[in-house]
C-alpha cells in the first residue's frame, strides 16, 4: 500500500483552525434559539400589553362606572391626558331631611324642603332631582324633574358633588288640592 499524502492544508502552508466539536456547535445554536424564543415571548407580551391598555382606554367609560376599575382608569388618564365621565351613582345619593307644607307667601303654592348628601366613594355630577305628588294609593297626581340649578337656586359651585358633602333643596310647586297626600323624591 502506498502512503497517502498529507492533508491538503498542510501540503499548502495555510494554517486552518480545526472545526470545533460537536458538542461546541450544538450549545451555541441552542443559545441562539433560546435568545429568539425569549426575544419572541418578550415581544408577545408587550404586544399584548399593548392590546389591554388599547382596549381600557377605548372602554374607558364602561371601565370608569366600575368601583374597582375606576382608581385604575383615572390614574391611567392622570398619565396619558385623557378624560375620565363622571361618576354616576344616583342610588348613593341619600335623602337625609324633607319637608313639604304651605307655601308661607304665595297663596295656592307648596314649598318642599329636603336635603340629601352623597355617600358614594366618588365625587358624582349633579343629578336630576325627580319629585313625585301621590294620592293615597300611591298613584301620582304629578310629577316633575328639576335640574341642579332649578333645585338649588343658582348654579352649583363645582360640577360635582363630592363624597359626604350635602346640599339643601328648596322648591316651590303648584298645590295640587286635597289629593295628594304623600310625594317621593328620587335621583337620576
């Protein structure tokens, strides 16, 4: 048998670095696929993330009239200048004193006086205030919604009503005879 020649490289005086082992070549492919997989899973989440605070400021109303959510939707308006609607919690508005009885100067009048306070957990704006007159089987012989500024005389100081604050109702209606009996005053 005839000695085979010297590998190719070494006959031509070129110094080549052998190729690495096996084992060198796996881990390093296995680094840079865990690195892209990463680099996926970072970007997915953050696109998610993302998604969420589009769909909350989209929704951002629905999210507002939530206890639980609102802290977070106002605190995420505070951050990026949008705006929150006001709060809307009629049936957290409490009627603390009323009183209906002649009117003291106006002949064929009544004057209603009632105070009621905001228990919600949030300043709310202004409502509606809807007094209803009945008769003595609670049917209503009439019925009327005032606006704030109607109810308490001038325009209110602040658009909203704070948490625990008061105000004081005075109105003055039409009397409707003998009839009506009772009333009931309610928020919208």
């Amino acid at each position: 048998m005839k000695p085979q020649p010297p590998v190719a490289f070494a006959r031509r005086g070129a110094a080549a670095a052998p190729p690495p082992p096996t084992f060198a070549r796996q881990r390093g492919d296995w680094m840079r696929r865990t690195v892209r997989a990463a680099a996926g899973w970072l970007l997915a989440l953050v696109l998610l993330a993302v998604l969420a605070l589009q769909v909350v400021l989209a929704d951002r109303a629905r999210f507002a009239a939530d206890a639980d959510w609102r802290p977070r939707v106002e605190a995420l308006c505070a951050v990026l200048g949008c705006d929150v609607p006001a709060w809307r919690e009629p049936a957290a508005l409490r009627v603390t004193s009323r009183e209906m009885r002649p009117h003291p100067s106006v002949p064929g009048a009544l004057l209603v006086t009632a105070s009621f306070s905001n228990e919600s957990r949030f300043p709310q704006a202004w409502p509606q205030l809807e007094l209803a007159l009945t008769d003595l089987d609670g049917q209503a012989l009439g019925l009327r919604r005032f606006t704030p500024t109607e109810y308490l005389g001038s325009a209110p100081r602040s658009e909203r009503i704070a948490p625990g604050q008061s105000a004081i109702v005075t109105l003055e209606i039409a009397d409707p005879g003998m009839r009506a009996l009772a009333y009931r005053i309610d928020f919208h």
